[in-house]
C-alpha cells in the first residue's frame, strides 16, 4: 500500500502516539485532528479504525455540501447515544439532586426508544407517555416528557442534528395534574404537634413552620449561615444564594438549641436524617390523629399563616425563594372564614334601600334578602 501524505488524510503522529486525520469541510477549510473508534468513542487504535473514522467524516461532508439551505444532514445517531450527550449537557448545569433526577429520567427513555434517533415518531411519545401513565404517577409523567422535549428542543435547535420540522415531541400534550396540595396546620394544631414531638425534633419542627425552609435547606444549614436575624442560604433548590428572615420565635429556638461556642461550619442538627425526621412527623401526626398532613406541609403552614394576615404574595415568595407567584398561590391559601368576611362585607350595599323605588318593589333592610311586595 502507498504511503500517504498527510495531506491525503490519515496519518500517525509520534508525538502525540495517535491517529490522526486530515480532510476539508463543507466550507472548504482544511481540518485535522484524532481518529476515533466510532462504537467506543476512544481513540483509534489501528489503522482500520482510524479509516473508518476518515470516511464517516467524508461522507458528513458530502452529505452537507449537497444540503439546501436551512436543511440539515440525515442523524445516524442512536436515541441513546443522544440521551447521553443530553445528560452530558446537562450535568453542568443541574444540581447533584436534579441530575439525578434527570438521569433517571433518561435510563426510562432508553429503555424504551431503542432505536435511532431520527426514526422517533410522535406516535411512539404519545405510547410512551400512555404506558407511563399505567406505572407512575401523572406529575412523574408530566416530568419525564418536559425532559424529552427539552431533549428534542436541542437535537433540532442548538445541535442540529434534526430540522425544526421533525421533532416528534412537539405535538405530545402533557397530562393534567390536579394533585397540588392545600393541607397546612392550624396554630392550634401546631402546638400540639410541639408538644407530642420528641425533644430533637421540637426545634426542627418549629424552625421549618416559622421559616417556611425546606427540609433539605435546614437540615444542611451551618452556624456560619446566621447572621443577625437572617439565615443566608449559599445555595438553594433553585441553585441560587437565598436569604432567610428570623421572625423572635425562631431567634428563640435557634437560641435553644446554640453551643456555647459553635464550630461556623458545623450543621445546625448534625445527627437528624432526612428520612428520620420525616417519620417523626408522622408519627407524632398519626398519635394525635392528624391526617393528610406531611412534612413538607408545614412550608404550607407558614406561607398561608402569613396569607392569612394579609402579607402580599410577592414578600411570601421571596421568603420561600419561589421565582413563579403561580408556585406561591398553590402554598399560600386563603382560609375560608376570611372569604366568607370578605363577602359579607358586601351586605351594607346589597340591603341599601335604593334612593327611589317603586310601590311594587322594596327592599327590607331588616330582613337577610329581598322581598318583592305584593
């Protein structure tokens, strides 16, 4: 076989101990660099593999000088192979819990489009979200298919390797998820929860009802986080700093529970799981013979404790470190002996005699309704 050139495209580099390959591109510029195995993605071990990596090459540009404008080439790739470079992208810019959200959400999605990318037809979401919705919840579904579309958004977006036209997801309606919960303690409830709770849990239970603060948020917050009557928050649910307001009460039980000379980067509660607070909660729920209640929904209690004395939606949602007010509405509700205030307030306009009537019609003002006379 005749030597080549490095010019004529495939050649070995001492220095670097690699294949290497050189061709132009669509747009005529010259481009070099390392052959890759096309199943493991590694680099090149011989000279077969490295020619197999030259001719994919080629044949992408031959396939994209024969492109019209605004089409792009046919995608090769396997759904997999574009779930991982998704998962990849993302990574970065998730936090350690929701990536591993995502990425259970992806092994779902592989196991189920086995095939190649482009061969993904909008009937095959529209099964996939019918057989979910069999095994899981309607919120999980509504979840995994945001993910997918936010997959397909990519693949015929930023990557390209798709036309706008072809994504399969954009058809695909999410299911209607009718679960948000409006369950929260009354203050007498809460008291009573105080009371019958275990001594550790006391001012943990106390803290997350007079701070509206996550379990994850109080659980990982360290002394150094205090500052005054403020907690702040390096980091939250959102990946971003938050500040946290003390109201006396929670000043009080912070004051409880404080060493006399605390390590700044020791946690607040340092032998309380997640898990076991939890099940404190409801266990001591269960003993007084509360239902529907977790504990997440005393981040309920505190948002609509506060709705309640008239705090604008707005201060709530900065507060519990919502960006959306939609977010806020579904925590803070409004008691129902409030509502029934406020419509009866309208009893002095409703029974105002008008200021002329006629003989067939009047109004008794000292009656609860409208009486038509006779």
């Amino acid at each position: 076989m005749p030597k080549l050139r490095k010019r004529d495209g495939l050649y070995w580099r001492k220095d670097r101990r690699a294949w290497w390959v050189s061709y132009t591109d669509a747009s005529g510029r010259r481009v070099r660099k390392p052959a890759v195995n096309t199943e493991t993605f590694d680099l090149a071990q011989t000279h077969d593999e490295a020619g197999s990596f030259r001719a994919d090459q080629k044949r992408d540009v031959r396939e994209r000088r024969s492109l019209k404008p605004g089409e792009v080439p046919a995608c090769r790739d396997s759904f997999a192979d574009v779930a991982d470079k998704f998962l990849a992208y993302q990574k970065p810019r998730l936090t350690p819990r929701a990536y591993i959200r995502e990425a259970g959400i992806c092994g779902h999605l592989k196991a189920f489009f086995t095939g190649k990318l482009a061969e993904v037809t909008s009937s095959q979401v529209s099964d996939y979200v019918t057989l979910r919705l069999g095994l899981v919840s309607k919120s999980s579904v509504r979840k995994e298919l945001v993910s997918l579309k936010h997959l397909f958004r990519l693949v015929c977006g930023e990557w390209k390797l798709l036309p706008r036209a072809a994504n399969p997801s954009i058809d695909v309606t999410a299911p209607t998820v009718h679960d948000e919960r409006n369950q929260h303690l009354s203050p007498d409830q809460f008291r009573r929860v105080l009371a019958a709770a275990p001594e550790p849990m006391q001012p943990i239970f106390a803290l997350l009802t007079a701070t509206g603060m996550r379990r994850s948020e109080l659980l990982g917050c360290k002394w150094k986080y205090i500052d005054g009557a403020r907690i702040l928050l390096p980091t939250s649910k959102n990946d971003e700093p938050k500040e946290i307001h003390l109201n006396s009460f929670a000043l009080r039980v912070l004051a409880s529970i404080a060493p006399e000379e605390p390590e700044p980067d020791s946690l607040l509660f340092p032998d309380a799981s997640p898990e076991a607070v939890s099940m404190a909660f409801h266990r001591v729920c269960s003993l007084l013979h509360i239902s529907d209640i977790r504990l997440h929904d005393l981040r309920h209690t505190f948002a609509t404790w506060l709705r309640q004395r008239g705090t604008e939606l707005d201060v709530i949602a900065s507060q519990l470190g919502h960006r959306d007010l939609r977010m806020t509405k579904r925590y803070a509700r409004i008691a129902a002996a409030q509502v029934h205030q406020a419509v009866a307030g309208l009893d002095a306009m409703l029974l105002q005699a008008p200021e002329s009537s006629e003989p067939s019609e009047a109004v008794d003002a000292n009656q609860s309704g409208i009486t038509r006379a006779n």
